[in-house]
C-alpha cells in the first residue's frame, strides 16, 4: 500500500497534480459529517492520550493495543457508543494515514464484541 510520502513524490514535479494532491485531506476529511469528524477526533485523541502513557504507537496501532484499550474503555465507559466511537476513530485514522488497519484483526473484533457485552 502507497504512503503518503510515496503519493507525493509521485506528483511533487507537476504544479496541477500537486495542488490537486494538497487538496486530498480536505476531500478525506469531508468524507464523514462534521459531527463524526468532531466525534472522531475527540475519540483519536483520547486513544493518543491512553497509548503516550504506555509509550505506545497510536498511529499505526498494534491490534493487541487497540484490544487493550477496547477493554480499558470498557471499564471506564458507561456507553457502548464510547466504545464504538473508539473504534470507528482508531480505524478512520488508520484510513486516512494510509496504513493498515490494524482494527480488522479478530482479536480486536472479539474483544469489541465482548466489551459491548460486558457494558
């Protein structure tokens, strides 16, 4: 998969694919209403936060990472929405980012499911 870095290079010579390649996060970005823009954001930032304590990667994310956050939000969430905000948030990054999407992962899906359960 190209990174961000390798679409860049691709069209840094030419003025008109350049300018068309710094208008791609807006586009990105306008994918999702502005409410699940905000929603995710508040969402992203409080996994940075979570992952900085440990010293780990936010971005790219390790599912066993993300599995440990799903369950630590669900001791601390009183909603199954924080725990899909979670998610949803962590794996539109990833998205956006051009990585893989470590949120694919069964372990992930199963810790999600089991938290939904536990809340």
């Amino acid at each position: 998969e190209d990174s961000w870095s390798d679409f860049n290079s691709q069209v840094a010579s030419n003025n008109d694919l350049s300018s068309l390649f710094n208008q791609l996060p807006e586009f990105l970005l306008s994918s999702k209403a502005e409410s699940t823009q905000k929603k995710y954001r508040y969402a992203f930032n409080s996994w940075c936060k979570w992952t900085s304590q440990y010293s780990f990667s936010p971005l790219p994310a390790s599912h066993l990472h993300i599995s440990l956050y799903l369950i630590h939000l669900s001791e601390t969430a009183k909603s199954v929405s924080k725990l899909n905000d979670a998610f949803y948030a962590i794996k539109w990054a990833h998205k956006l980012a051009g990585v893989a999407d470590p949120s694919e992962n069964n372990l992930v899906a199963s810790v999600l499911e089991g938290a939904h359960r536990k809340i």
